[in-house]
C-alpha cells in the first residue's frame, strides 16, 4: 500500500489525480489527513495519524510511505516509529527535510534561502496561520495555472480553475512543527528517494538539492516543473512512486507527456 501525505495547509483530497493515477496502475494507496490546524500538534501528533490512518486500513501489509512539502519533517518520524519491518520505500516530494537536533527554524536560519516563497500568509491565532484566496493563487500556487496548461494541455479557463478549487480546499496551519527539535532520532533505514522540483517557487530547488545529498543517505530525482507536481505532472510522480514502491530502476519518461490531457 502506498500512503501519501500532504504538506502545510492542505488535506488529502490534494493527492487525487495521483491516487487515481497510482490505482489505475494497480496498486492500493491511501491519502493521509494530518491533524495540521492545532498549534498544540507537532511531528509526532502527524506521525501518529500517520501510523493510526495505516492501521486503519490496512490488513497489515508493508507500505510506502510518501510525504510533499512540509510532510517531509514528518514521513521519516513515521517511519522511525513503525520501523523497517513496515516500510518498503520512502519518497519524499519537493520536501522540507528534518535534521536530527534541530528544529526548521534552527535550519532556516542557518540556511535563509530555504524557503523561495514570499509573503503572503495571514496570522488568525497565535502560532497559526492561513491564506485568503487571492493570497495563495498569487503566491503559494503561482505558476500552477501556466503550468497545467503547459504540461497538461488544459485551456487557461480550466486551468485557474483547478487552481481556484485547490485554493478553496486550504485549511489553517498551526506551527508548533516550525519550532520543535525534530523527534527523528537518525535517518531510517529504508530506500529513500527525494524528488527536487527544478522550478520550485516554494522551496528553493538548489537548497533542497543540497540539503537532500547532505542529510539523506539514498537518492534524489529531478523532476521539471514547480512545487505542486501532484497537481501539475501527477501521471509523471505516479510513476516515480511507484517505481520507488516496486524497488525497480526509475521509469523512462515516455516521449509523449503521461500528463497531457485531451
């Protein structure tokens, strides 16, 4: 089974075009709601519903274990906890990634160039925060709607409404996982693959790139494209997953775009 976690200010409704894209080729997968709007949850609380979601749902097969963005802080910690007995594969998506006695602000203040967004978050209660629409199509999602028209053929109409519909769906994001010493005690020891997004507007691609070779002892993908690919190119992530799950060498990318609608 494969079980995909969303990063800040999302739910899992943001992975359907991959579960889609992953169950049509056969294999089950499972979206994961992360307990994101409570300041009092950190890496743990998420790992927790994590490992409660696996639990739940399945009959106790191994999984891999897939987190985008900010959810690269937690997937390791769910993995520590369920152990290399339960996990197959770890795949990490344009991710934020943990390093073990430190918490994200120690890094992002050694490292400032981490995050490549700008402002546009909106402070509603202490140590939470979410966006207004506007805020998040001009800056959290910009570029989305070029690229689906890009990537995916859409037409411009279509495409900002993905991205509106995406926008609608964000929840509020509590940030006691900003300032928490990870609780990764080491990496696990389990195949890792990190994907950098080389056009990535939210996470500079260099310093993940960087970061991803330091810390992660396993392998990284380049993948074209920004930070959302599993909006924009989720047939090309469906394959790298599932690839990274069945433990076979990447997938070549076919000359037409598996993404490309129409």
């Amino acid at each position: 089974m494969i079980v995909l976690v969303h990063g800040a200010w999302h739910d899992a409704s943001c992975w359907a075009d991959v579960v889609a894209a992953i169950e049509a080729r056969g294999v089950r997968a499972l979206a994961v709601d992360l307990p994101i709007e409570d300041p009092a949850n950190g890496a743990t609380a998420y790992a927790r519903a994590i490992i409660d979601a696996i639990e739940a749902n399945g009959t106790g097969e191994r999984v891999t274990l897939v987190g985008h963005s900010l959810a690269g802080l937690v997937a390791p910690v769910a993995v520590q906890e369920l152990g290399p007995g339960r996990v197959d594969a770890l795949v990490l998506v344009a991710p934020l990634l943990p390093e073990p006695g430190l918490s994200l602000r120690d890094a992002v203040s050694r490292e400032p160039d981490i995050h490549a967004m700008g402002p546009g978050q909106t402070r509603i209660a202490p140590r939470v925060t979410a966006w207004t629409e506007p805020a998040a199509t001009r800056v959290l999602y910009a570029g989305v709607s070029d690229e689906l028209v890009g990537r995916r053929g859409l037409t411009t109409p279509d495409a900002d409404a993905r991205v509106r519909r995406a926008v609608e769906r964000l929840r509020p994001q509590g940030w006691t996982i900003d300032v928490e010493v990870t609780p990764l005690l080491r990496w696990p020891e389990v195949p890792t693959t990190v994907i950098v997004c080389e056009a990535d507007r939210v996470l500079s691609p260099h310093r993940m790139r960087e970061r991803a070779r330091r810390l992660v002892p396993g392998r990284v993908v380049e993948l074209p494209g920004g930070h959302f690919p599993l909006v924009t190119a989720p047939e090309r992530l469906a394959e790298l997953i599932v690839g990274a799950a069945s433990a076979r060498p990447e997938p070549v990318p076919p000359v037409a775009d598996p993404d490309r609608e129409g």
